[in-house]
C-alpha cells in the first residue's frame, strides 16, 4: 500500500515541471511553489583547475546525474564547477591589476570552452525535456574575484588596485565578458539549457558606490546580461553573498532577469522587499550556511517557516531556495520535505 507521503512524492515526479517553473517565472501562482536548490560538486583548487583533468569533470558530470536521479529536482541549476575563472587568468597566474597585461581573449575552441559545452550537453542529453536547467555563469568581476582568491593573491590589495585604476579594471573584464559571450552563444548553438544563472556581485569596497558600478561595473555586466537575454528568454540573476559578502540590491534594478536571487539574512532584504523592488520572480529565503535552519533544524520548525515565508511573500512568483549553495552533505530528504509542504 502507498503512504500518502509517497503518493505525492510519485505525482510530482510525473507533473509537468517545466510548465510548472514557466508559470511562476513569468510571475505567476501554479498548483504548488517549486523549489530550487544547488550544491558544489568539486572543491578547493577542482573549482578552478578542474577543466584541466579529465577525471575531475568526469566526477562532476556523474555527482550531476546522481542529484538528479535521487532528487528530482524542480529544475537544475548546472554547476560550473571547474571552470571558475577565464582561462587566461589561471594560465598567466594573475593575482594583481598590474597583471592585466597577460590576459588575452581565447576562442571557441579553446579546451575551456569545448569542456564546458560538452558537458552541458551531456547533463542536458542525460535530464531530457522534464524540467528547466540553467547554466551557471559568472560576471567578469566574479571571475577575476575567484580567480585571485584559489591562486593565492591579496583580494584586498587586488580590490584597492581595481577603485585606484579602474580603466585597466574594464579592460580586464571587456576581455572576460566577450569570452563568456562566446561560451554563451556556443551553450546556445549545441545545448538544450533553457537559460543561465549569472552570478554578480558588489566589488567589495568600502569607496565603491552606486556612481562608480554605473560608470565602471554595469557597462560591463549589461552588456553581457543583455546578450545572453538575446539568446535565452529565460535567464536568473544570482546576486551573490556566500561567505556573507554584502550587497546593495538597488545596483541591480537595470538587470533585466526571469527571477532574482540574494542573500535574504546577510543583506537584510526579505523575498516580499525584493519582489517589489525587482517586479519579478524571486528565489529563496532558507540562509544556506552548515548548521543553519535548512540542515540544522528540525521538520516543524522547517514547516512553520516555510509556511510563513508563503504567506508573507505570496505565491505569485515564488520560487523555495536558499541564499546561496547550500552544504553538499545536506540530507535530500529534507529537501523533499520543503516540496511536500511548499502548496
């Protein structure tokens, strides 16, 4: 005999997700509020290095396949787990602005790029057309952030370089930005993804303010966002706040995405405070740090914080996730329980 537990966890497995995700991207109420969480599949120098072994991505593809298998997941986020940074960064060991000078653009049959939409196209090919998956992508800033970070640079000195000299900042992230486009367009051309998840995040600087992102950082991070929005109608801003980085959420009002995602309990900016400020879908409410609610605390607290988050933000355009990726040991069975309560 099916429990009644059971029973609903079949159901969701053969409903139609994809239509599900569309309806509330589009800001919409469906028949239940999906969810959506990710977690890391490499870490430490693999996030960055990965790309170069063949082990590594092999190792990535199939932790892919198995999340996917055992949780079914509403819709996917791909992991760009291995290919952190531009390829240029990590080969010319840049760690400071006065190393701008070794980056060069590749081309799309750089191993870089060819790595990455192999794999896509694999996980895609893998998952079929039941529900949405997003690639990840990382704004040039991020790139560059991550990149100075796993080869051992001085972030802070390379942050207090990038407000001195700014203009070798946008020479360095034209480069970075065009490249991702290239990566775009060749996702786009050979994958059946149906949008990315673009990842920013505020240049953390005590003497960055909104005017500088406008002259500085926007351009850029526009520029790019708007050409994959040509590519894909449905694309997710992550605004990023892992390791508890703050961001000012109104420096991105001109970024035009599907759904918005930030750090609810490090920026201080409910699900219901941003929906109004971006007018769209929005992603989250669970803090994702280890010992938190999510994989910490028990199923009736869970419950009644899921509850309340429903009720205070609406359905309409709500979509259960965390602030950022969530530890990779979490119990899936915890996450099945979010989706069963989540009406």
């Amino acid at each position: 005999m099916i429990m009644k537990n059971e029973m609903e966890e079949f159901n969701m497995l053969y409903e139609n997700k994809k239509e599900l995700l569309q309806l509330v991207l589009n800001n919409k109420s469906a028949e239940r509020i999906p969810i959506g969480f990710w977690w890391h599949f490499a870490h430490g120098d693999d996030l960055i290095f990965g790309y170069k072994s063949v082990k590594t991505i092999r190792s990535i593809i199939e932790a892919h396949k198995k999340m996917y298998d055992v949780f079914s997941p509403d819709f996917m986020k791909i992991m760009s787990d291995g290919f952190f940074a531009h390829p240029s960064l990590i080969e010319n060991n840049v760690t400071s602005i006065s190393d701008i000078s070794k980056v060069k653009p590749i081309h799309k049959n750089h191993p870089w790029i060819r790595e990455q939409v192999a794999m896509v196209a694999e996980l895609s090919n893998y998952v079929g057309k039941n529900i949405m998956l997003f690639y990840n992508i990382f704004s040039p800033l991020q790139s560059i952030r991550l990149n100075v970070k796993y080869l051992g640079g001085d972030a802070e000195a390379f942050q207090d370089m990038a407000v001195k000299y700014p203009e070798k900042l946008i020479k360095i992230c034209e480069i970075i930005a065009s490249d991702y486009a290239l990566l775009a367009e060749e996702l786009k051309n050979n994958t059946s993804i149906d949008g990315i998840y673009y990842s920013v995040q505020n240049l953390q600087h005590k003497k960055v303010d909104k005017l500088f992102h406008e002259n500085y950082v926007m351009p850029i991070e526009l520029n790019l966002l708007n050409q994959l929005n040509s590519f894909w109608e449905y694309n997710l801003l992550h605004i990023c706040g892992y390791d508890h980085f703050k961001n000012k959420l109104d420096y991105y009002t001109k970024y035009k995405a599907k759904a918005y995602n930030w750090a609810v309990h490090t920026d201080k900016v409910s699900l219901k405070e941003g929906k109004r400020l971006f007018d769209s879908a929005v992603i989250g409410g669970f803090d994702n740090n280890q010992g938190t609610l999510l994989d910490s605390g028990s199923l009736d607290d869970i419950e009644m914080f899921v509850h309340q988050l429903i009720k205070e933000t609406g359905r309409e355009g709500l979509i259960l996730g965390a602030d950022c990726t969530i530890p990779s040991d979490i119990d899936i069975t915890r996450l099945k329980f979010i989706r069963s309560i989540a009406k």
